[in-house]
C-alpha cells in the first residue's frame, strides 16, 4: 500500500508530466503554423508572378493568389506564431529541467528531503506557469495598447 508520499509524489508527477505535454503540444502546433504560413508565403509569391509571365490562369486568378500571399506573409504577425513557438518551447525546458533536477536530486534538489523535494518541484512548477501566464497577460496588453494608438 502506497505511503502517503507516495500519493503525493504520484499526483505531482502526473501533474507535472501533464504540463509538460500541454506546453510541447502548443509549441510543436504553434511552430507548424508558423511553417506552413511560410512554406504557403514563399510558394505563392514565388509562383503568381510565374503564372503571370507564362500567361497561366486569369487575372482574377492571379489577383487571388496575391492575396493570399499577403495574408500568409501577415498571419505569423499577427497571430504571433514564432513568439508563442519560442515562449512554449522556453515553458516547456523549464519544467523539464525543474523535473530532471527533481528526479535526480541535483542542483536545488540536493540534499532535501522527499517532503521538501516535493514541495519545492511543486512551487518551482507552479512559479513557471504563471510566469508564462504573465508574460502572455503582458504581450496581449502591449498588441492591445499598441492597435488602440495606431
């Protein structure tokens, strides 16, 4: 029968490792739509102007593609892909290097007991998070405040 640490640690770690996939799926979704917005920019504005000096397709056609190559161009801006990449990714290292140390008894783990261990990979995890949840609070109020004055 497992000790009551034993259920503790049991949770944590589930909760932990449950973090630990919530953040690589959101980096790994936020860097295949930054890559497809690219790969979709870089082929549509390198072959509308083929089309157009072959004489392939309508105007109305090649008006279109434009666009789109406009929009694909546009959408990493706006939607911030390439940050939100970078700060899930960085998220994600976070707590996986506070996991590590956790496991391995290294670093801020060295020489704690199981209970202070624990608590102290609770805290730590718990700090990474809201420190990714303020620094989202921060970049929608600054995207806010900087399309308000423009």
């Amino acid at each position: 029968m497992p000790t009551d640490f034993e259920k503790r640690q049991a949770i944590l770690l589930k909760d932990v490792e449950g973090k630990l996939h919530h953040f690589r799926r959101l980096a790994k979704a936020a860097r295949f739509a930054l890559r497809i917005s690219q790969f979709a920019s870089l082929t549509i504005t390198g072959g509308a102007p083929l089309l157009i000096l072959i004489e392939l397709g309508s105007k109305e056609l090649h008006a279109v593609l434009i666009f789109v190559a406009g929009l694909a161009t546009a959408f990493p801006g706006i939607f911030s892909w390439r940050q939100s990449w970078l700060n899930h990714a960085s998220t994600r290292n976070e707590i996986g290097a506070e996991l590590t140390a956790f496991k391995s008894r290294t670093g801020e783990y060295s020489g704690l007991s199981e209970d202070s261990a624990l608590d102290r990979l609770s805290s730590s995890v718990a700090a990474i998070v809201r420190a990714d949840q303020a620094n989202w609070v921060k970049r929608l109020e600054a995207e806010a405040s900087k399309s308000l004055t423009h």
